[in-house]
C-alpha cells in the first residue's frame, strides 16, 4: 500500500471517529450530572436501587488487545493531518457532553489497519433514553460523508445493516474506494442496561463482515456480561 493509501485509511478512520465521538456524546449525555453518573434501568426514568458506574468500572468492561488477539494491539495517537468531516450534519452536531462517565479503547492490527474503536459512557435512565433515540436517529438519518486530511479525500456511502445486542441497536455499514482500493467499515451505537456503546470498525482491501461482526459481539457480550452481570437481552449481530 502506498503512503498515500495508507493516510486516506487512517483518515477515514479519524473521520468516522469524529462522527462517532459525536454519537456517543449525545447517546449518553448525562445533563450535567456528577463525574460519577447515577445509573437507574434503562427502560424507566426511576429506579429503586440506582447504581454508580465508575470510570474504572466503564474500562474494565472495555475490549482489550488480549480479546482481539495478534496482530492487534493499542492504536497509536494519530499523528496525521486533521480530519474534517462533510454531511450527516445532524449526526455531527449532536456533540458531546460534559460531566459524563465514559471510558474508550482503539486498536490496529497494522499500520494500514483494521481499525477497531469502542467507546462506553453512562448517565441518568431518562437521559440516556431520550438521549440514545436521538443519537439512533440521527446516524440512521446518515447516508453519505467526505473525509479529507490534507489532500486525501474519500467518500463513504452508509447504508442501514442488521443489528442487535443489548435494549437497542442500530448501525451502518460505511463503504468507499481511493484509487481502485475498498475502503470499508461499521458503525454501530447500541444501547445497554445501564450504558451506551459506540463501535467502529475500519478495513481496506476487504469488504468482508466477518471480522466487525465477530469483533461487535465481544465488545457487546462483555460489556453486557462486566456491568450488568448478564449477557445481552438480544443477540448481539452485525452483518
């Protein structure tokens, strides 16, 4: 692969990010709650027996190179050209929020990838119910994006794929080319008990789901089973 290859994947890659970053910020906006997010159920605005998720709590439910397994291993802070990101306007400006409890994780198996990134957060019930439906809207809104860094720049074309795992799902799976070679990915926000969980996956050369799916059903088993202490309502799936 050429460098100029590579930096066209890595900046699909940080642009999907951005987007995503945006995604799980609304997703589980806490409205201006404490660091430490009091959690209720999911599907009511009260709980008798609200928990407290700590960040520490958030990370450990996180995937791991370990899960992954070789050749992946933690993603290096991108050092590239700053992404900028065109259309899905709606998905872009939900924003973060600040005052959440959130934990994150990226990996790479190459330079060239795969890219793998998994982000937790956590806030009120009712919050993150309001908050989750207008994330899901606005990513299932979503159809098409340009990602430029410096003079590369590549388009994804988004379209609705199956998804499951957790209360809620929903996802897209991101597709694009620069100079004859396959540029494709996922992203899926999904809803837990108690949480919200943003994943991506990014690859070239291959337009296989094989991997995000498997890889999506980890992220979602785990969480699930670390702070919930169950699997998952729904099968987690991906395709």
């Amino acid at each position: 692969m050429s460098l100029r290859q590579h930096r066209t994947v890595r900046a699909a890659a940080a642009g999907a990010t951005v987007v995503a970053l945006g995604l799980v910020g609304a997703a589980c906006s806490s409205g201006g709650s404490t660091n430490n997010a009091v959690i209720g159920s999911s599907t009511s605005a009260a709980s008798s027996s609200p928990a407290v998720i700590s960040q520490q709590q958030l990370q450990s439910a996180l995937l791991t190179a370990g899960d992954l397994q070789s050749p992946y291993s933690p993603a290096p802070s991108d050092t590239s050209s700053p992404s900028t990101v065109q259309g899905c306007t709606e998905m872009q400006n939900l924003g973060g929020a600040s005052g959440l409890t959130k934990a994150d994780a990226s990996f790479q198996a190459s330079d060239n990838g795969p890219f793998v990134e998994e982000h937790l957060g956590a806030g009120p019930a009712a919050t993150l119910d309001a908050a989750y439906t207008k994330a899901a809207h606005a990513l299932q809104d979503c159809s098409r994006l340009t990602i430029t860094s410096g003079q590369v720049r590549v388009t994804l074309t988004l379209t609705p794929v199956n998804a499951g795992g957790g209360v809620a799902s929903t996802a897209k799976r991101m597709d694009g080319s620069y100079q004859g070679v396959a540029i494709n990915g996922y992203v899926a926000l999904t809803k837990l008990q108690n949480a919200a969980m943003l994943f991506t996956f990014i690859q070239v050369g291959s337009t296989s789901s094989q991997q995000a799916n498997a890889f999506y059903q980890q992220a979602v088993t785990k969480a699930d089973q670390t702070l919930n202490g169950s699997g998952s309502s729904t099968p987690a799936t991906l395709s």
